[in-house]
C-alpha cells in the first residue's frame, strides 16, 4: 500500500466534539481499518464516541487518567490521542463482553468468540503468527480478573495484553471503555488483529524482588487480612522495618503532583502519587513476577490493586531502574519486529507515573516513550496473557513496513 500503516494522533481542549473532530480530521481516509482512541476522564465520553462515529472504520478505547503521545506532552486542558492502522496488512475483529460483574468468566470467552468470529474464524483456529488480542476492560470494576482469565484460556494459543480504563482517584469517578459508538462501565473490550506485518506483544517491569516475602494467610479479593498468621498491616510494618523501610515512610513519600516533567499544576488531582507509592508485592509464577501493587491501609487490612488468594507467597518488591529496564524491552520489542516500529500502543501503569513523578524522571520517562511512534494511556491494571498486573507497561508493538 501507499501511505503509512499507522498514524499517531494528539488533540487538546475542553469541548469533546471539537477534539472528536480534531481526531477525525487527522484520522480520516478510507483505508483506516481501525482507531485505538484514548480520552482524559474529563471529557465527556458519550458526546466524544458520538461524533467519532463519523470515522469510516471501528473506533474503540477508553477513558484515562493521562495519554500518550510520543513527542507530545499533555498540559492543563484534556487531551485525546488515537492510533488508526490503515491497509490491507491488517484485518479486525472486535467483541465486547457486557455487564462484566455478573457473568465475568462467561462474557470474557464469548468476546474472544465474538472478535474470532468477524474474522471469519474460531477461537480455536487464531494463529499465533498472525493474529493477538488486545484487552480493554474498566479498571474500576471487580471482574477485572476473571475477564483476563476467560479470555485469554479462550484462545490460549495467542497473546494477550491490554490495560484498564482510569481516572482520578479522588471522587472515585467512572471509567469507560467505548466501541461500535457505545460507551460503558462495567464491560471490557477484545480487539483480535490478524497482521501481515511482525508484531510483538511487550510486558515490562523494572520491580526488583527483596529478600522479605510473606504467605497470605487470610483474604478476600482485594483484601488481605493476614500474612503469616498475622494482622497484615502490622506484619507488613514488621517485614519492613525489620529491613529499615518503615512503612510510615513509604506512606508519606513526598512529590510534586504537578510533576517535575512539566505538567501543570492541577492537571492531576494531588494525592495520586502518595496513593501509588506504597510497596509492591509480587507473585512468582515460572520466575516471572506479576505484580500486585499495594493501594492503601484500612486498620489492619491491606488493599491491594489486583486479587490475591489464601496460600499465595508474596515477595516485597522494591523500584529497580525504570527508565534503564524501558529502554531495554523496548529495544528488545523492536529487534523482534525486524528493527522498525509502525506503531506502539502501550498501556502504562499510573502507579510508574506515579513513581516517575516523586523520583523526578517524569522528563526521561517521556523521551523513552518518545523514542518511538508511541500511543497509549495510563492504566489502572495492565493484562499480561491470563493475569491481571500493577505498576507494569504492556503493550503491543507492530513492525514497519518490510523492504
């Protein structure tokens, strides 16, 4: 084809149909398969998908704290950014898994069914070196788990990754996810893409385990009651001081809200990074560790940002080198697309915002991203294959075009 295959879009301002347009305009031409759309919660969800139904091609995404946009860096007003794939190298099936609290496990495989089938294919007959799954799902619901779960063993030959729709922690407001002009709670979103050209799909976490771990000896979803026999949070304080870490530190860790990159000041409600600088557990599964950040304290009970189960071992993380860990998937990621990236949509935690801003690396956060034709937001949760992750970057990364 002539062209590109993909095209990164930023757009800035108050009115959602004035952005919505503003995306149209750079979006728009006939050979558009597809449009990743990204919108600050700010906006007003419904009136933006409305006018982007205008586009001649599927729209899907999500609601977010903050976007991504290499080269661009979102100030006071929302901001919006979009990826559309165009040409023939890609074909598209999207399924949508409704009301998610009710029938989690069920409605997750009948999306895979569902994206499979506007392919012309069966969960079953996705190739692994053709097609992979991206995820969107609202980050504030309580089937996040279950819906990574059935939809990744719906078609567990392919890759999953995808993140979950955010917002500001104060005020608790919605999250949305949006395709085929609908917005939603409480639902999440299966895009299956069948390419022609390599693709990667990027997992990233620069945590480093310490020598503490603990056993979960007592808990219920998000909530942990015990570890070791104990009341958690007073074990937890143990465990951390016992290595010279109080958690009352961790707890109060002091950072610019407005962020030193440059991001005005009250363009993010303050608190957001206190709320993610709490310590991080992890759980090995084969060596590799997935992630569970630690939200907040309520007396003696942890809150934790994605499940935990009675029986789990869980090892106190601490902050390796974000940005160095970065630059090496993300070079890795481009190796294995053949050296050159169309596009890379990325779900990035807040919680590495959030750790970026207090360790003032937000600036060197952004060139990474930069470095590389990057579109994405920052995720309350990240999808991994079947698990639901914290403070973690995942993505998908698609090759240039090839000689």
């Amino acid at each position: 084809m002539t062209g590109p295959l993909a095209r990164q879009v930023f757009a800035v301002g108050n009115d959602p149909v004035a952005v919505a347009h503003t995306l149209i305009d750079q979006l728009g031409g006939h050979a558009l398969k597809i449009a990743f759309v990204f919108a600050d919660y700010r906006l007003d969800a419904v009136a933006l998908v409305e006018a982007l139904r205008a586009l001649p091609a599927p729209v899907v995404g999500c609601s977010a704290l903050g976007v991504i946009c290499a080269g661009k860096q979102p100030g006071r007003e929302p901001a919006a950014v979009a990826l559309g794939l165009y040409g023939d190298w890609v074909r598209v099936g999207v399924g949508i898994a409704p009301e998610l609290s009710k029938a989690a496990l069920t409605r997750g495989r009948d999306a895979v069914y569902q994206a499979a089938h506007g392919l012309g294919l069966t969960a079953e007959t996705l190739d692994p070196g053709r097609h992979i799954a991206v995820t969107f799902v609202d980050g504030r619901g309580h089937a996040e788990e279950a819906f990574c779960i059935s939809s990744a063993a719906a078609a567990p030959q392919i890759r999953f990754v995808g993140g979950g729709a955010s917002a500001a922690l104060d005020g608790e407001p919605k999250t949305y996810v949006w395709a085929n002009g609908t917005v939603m709670i409480d639902a999440a979103l299966v895009v299956v893409l069948d390419s022609d050209q390599p693709f990667h799909a990027v997992t990233s976490s620069h945590l480093e385990p310490t020598e503490l771990k603990t056993v979960v000896t007592a808990a219920s979803g998000r909530v942990i009651d015990e570890l070791d026999g104990r009341p958690a949070a007073t074990r937890l304080r143990h465990l951390l001081a016992s290595a010279g870490a109080p958690l009352e530190r961790s707890q109060n860790m002091e950072g610019d809200p407005a962020g030193p990159a440059g991001e005005p000041e009250g363009s993010r409600p303050r608190g957001v990074e206190e709320e993610w600088t709490l310590p991080t557990f992890a759980r090995y599964i084969d060596g590799v560790p997935y992630v569970r950040s630690l939200r907040k304290i309520e007396g003696n009970r942890l809150i934790v940002a994605s499940a935990v189960e009675t029986g789990q071992i869980l090892h106190v993380m601490r902050p390796g080198d974000l940005l160095r860990v970065m630059k090496r998937d993300l070079g890795v990621a481009a190796e294995r697309v053949g050296g050159t990236m169309a596009a890379f949509l990325a779900f990035s935690c807040v919680g590495r915002h959030a750790e970026a801003a207090v360790r003032g690396t937000k600036r060197e956060m952004t060139a990474v991203f930069a470095a590389y034709p990057t579109v994405g937001f920052q995720s309350l949760c990240e999808q991994s294959g079947m698990l639901l992750v914290n403070h973690t970057l995942t993505g998908l990364v698609i090759g240039g075009p090839k000689p």
